[in-house]
C-alpha cells in the first residue's frame, strides 16, 4: 500500500485532466498558429485555458503568457526584467526556489548587483528587511508567496506596496501557493507571476507567468510570434488545456481543499510532536502565516535519510526538501537560512497533504515513524 504525502513535489492529474489533454492530443492536434480550421479549433482551445488559468490568478486573459512550467516562468520574470532593463540591482528573498535563486546567481555574474533578504527562524521575510535592501537603481524585487519546502505565507502585499513606491517591479513565485491560498494578482501587488499545472493536479511540463502590461520584457527564446513574441515555439495545445481545466477546478474547489488540509495538518502536528521523540516543526507558528497542508520537522537526534528510507519502505512516500534538489548532498538552503545546522537540516522530513489524503494516511505516518526511530534505538543499542 502505498502512502503518498509529497504533494508539494507534484499532485497526481486528475481523472478529468487525463481525459481532456487525451482527447485534445487525439483529436484537436492541430498548430494554434495555422489560419485554417484545424489551427482555429487549437487556438480556441488554448485561449479558453488562458480564460481559466487568468481566472485562477485574478488577472485579464492577455497577460497570461503559457510556459514549459514554473521553472521556465521564473526564468521569464527574473532574466526578462533584468536583461529589458540591461543593469541594475535586483533584491530577492534567500529562500525563494532554485529557479529565481540560480537566475539571479547568474544575473550577478552578468555583472547586477543582488541583495539577498534573510528570513526569520520561521521562514518569514519582513517586509522592513526587504524594504532596506531597495536601491536607486533597482530593476526588480522577488518574493515568492509560499515557501514550497516550510510553507510560509510571506508578506507579499506589503513588500510589493514598499517596491512600487519607489519605481521597482515585482516578480511573486506563487508555484507552492496554488490550491492552498487565494491568489489575486491585483491585491498582491504583483506586475509578475509564476504558477505551475503540476502543483495543482495538472499536467507536468505546463505553467504560466503573469505579466503586467506595459511591462518590459526580454525573451528568453527567440523564434516565432507566440505568446506576444514572450514566449515563441508552437504551443502543448494539450497541455495547456489540461492546466487550463485543473486551474478551473482549483479555484473552485478551492475553499473546500483549505479546510481538509487543515484537518489534516493540526492532526499530523499534534500526532508527530505526540510521539515524543524531540521533532521540531519548522515554519510559522502562527497558522495566518502558514499554508495548509505542508508541514516540515526535522528529527536532529535521528539519522534523516535512514528515517526517510525506513519510510519508503513502509510505503510512506515524503520529501527531503524541495523535490528538484532531491539527489544534491546539500543541506536545505531555506532551512539554512531560518537558522537550523547543515546537520539539522540533513534530517528534515516534509509532508504535504493534497484533496485525497485521510486521516488514515497520517495515522500510518506516524506508525511508521514511530517504527523506524524504533529501529534507529536498537542500532544505537539506547
Ligand atoms: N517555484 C516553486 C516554489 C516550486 O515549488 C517549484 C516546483 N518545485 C517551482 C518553482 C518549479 O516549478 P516547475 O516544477 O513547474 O518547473
């Protein structure tokens, strides 16, 4: 049997997706860009998803522009700003995912200058912090809105408000935000944002940026006329229905999911902290700041990968940080930057929850945590 609490890694596509990109690969193949029937019956396709992913994010159906996923959509952002406005200084959060961190690790060897803002210990940003980081000549502030490894909600309004007064464009990574929180690209303050199909019960390999217009931006590719010249290449027609229909699905199932992933997560705290075996939960306290559904411990007095690998063999799929730098013997960069130890952090064990996780996935969890600290106890001889 086995027991899948990765959800923020990626969510399983759901029964109706799988049946919508099928049918659109079967039976509407055709280019989107092509004038005749076949390309229009595409087209139509992808602008209707555009409609649902725009309604999902709260903005007008032009300003979204599809990409290969939320990697790419961050790329987008980060580089597209920088490389518009040709030099300057951007500001960025230390614990945003890899594909803002590493963009702007390489707009720094492009020659900008980057200012890195810490977190608190619970993964919090405060907007004051980012706010003395802003210079004359910044280009570009970046703030995700939930962390996808601690699941803080980070101040995005307020650090958005602080960047507009002084001229600076705002890029929100809301890939781990999607089907645990409301997103508004108006209330937000955000001139772009990323999200993900795959985070959302999609299909992997679909994602959109937001983008404001009127923004400046330089692509990536170059090539055809796609998505305003932002994103040239023949459009995934069946990916993108597919993300168009999960989007659809998720905002409206949305109220319904926030409050079983919150069964869920006051039921996991209570019975992981219950088993007395000195976890540390990670991430805000303050259930306002922090996301349903994802919760991060680390086991300091355990062995993390001999814990998660007693797991998997007991059927319990969890993650070790974030997904995309599972492999690299490196300690978490965001649980590094809230304060824990490199040794700390090696041991960290995150569950996520999604719309088919029970009660009875926690209970089995927590057995089989409980066996495998067990089991750790007897090799220690303690
Ligand atoms: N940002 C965040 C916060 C994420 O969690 C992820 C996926 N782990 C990404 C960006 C990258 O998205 P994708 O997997 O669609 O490239």
């Amino acid at each position: 049997m086995e027991t899948y609490l990765d959800y923020a890694a990626t969510t399983p596509v759901r029964p109706e997706v799988v049946e919508l990109v099928t049918r659109v690969l079967r039976e509407n193949w055709g280019n989107a860009s092509s004038p005749h029937a076949t390309g229009r019956r595409a087209r139509a396709t992808v602008e209707l998803a555009r409609g649902q992913v725009a309604r999902l994010v709260g903005c007008d159906p032009e300003t979204i522009c599809f990409t290969s996923g939320g990697t790419e959509a961050n790329n987008l952002a980060v580089l597209g700003v920088a490389c518009a406005a040709g030099r300057g200084h951007v500001v960025c959060s230390a614990i945003e995912h890899h594909s803002v961190l590493d963009a702007c690790r390489a707009l720094e060897r492009k020659g900008f200058a980057v200012s890195w803002v810490q977190p608190d210990p619970e993964g919090v940003v405060a907007p004051e912090a980012f706010a003395a980081c802003l210079r004359s000549d910044t280009v570009l502030a970046c703030l995700m809105l939930v962390n996808n490894e601690v699941g803080s909600l980070q101040p995005v309004a307020e650090v958005s408000q602080l960047c507009h007064e002084r001229g600076v464009v705002v890029h929100v990574d809301a890939v781990a935000a999607a089907g645990r929180t409301e997103i508004a690209v108006d209330a937000l303050g955000a001139d772009l944002l990323s999200v993900s199909a795959h985070k959302i019960y999609g299909p992997p390999g679909a994602g959109a940026l937001f983008v404001r217009s009127g923004m400046e931006l330089a692509p990536l590719f170059h090539g055809g006329g796609q998505e305003r010249r932002r994103r040239p290449g023949t459009e995934d027609v069946a990916g993108v229905a597919g993300f168009g229909l999960a989007a659809d699905l998720a905002r409206q199932e949305l109220t319904g999911w926030i409050d079983h992933l919150e069964t869920l997560q006051r039921a996991c705290w209570v019975a992981v902290m219950d088993l007395g075996v000195g976890a540390r939960a990670m991430g805000p306290t303050n259930p306002q700041q922090h996301v349903p559904g994802m919760l991060s411990f680390t086991f300091p007095d355990w062995d993390g990968d001999a814990l998660r690998t007693a797991l998997d063999l007991r059927g319990i799929r969890v993650g070790a940080g974030a997904a995309c730098s599972s492999g690299s013997t490196e300690p978490s960069h965001v649980l590094m930057a809230m304060g824990c130890s490199p040794e700390e952090a090696q041991t960290v064990v995150r569950l996520s929850f999604g719309c088919a996780t029970e009660l009875a996935d926690v209970r089995r969890l927590v057995d089989a945590l409980n066996e495998a600290v067990s089991l750790q106890r007897e090799a220690m001889g303690c």
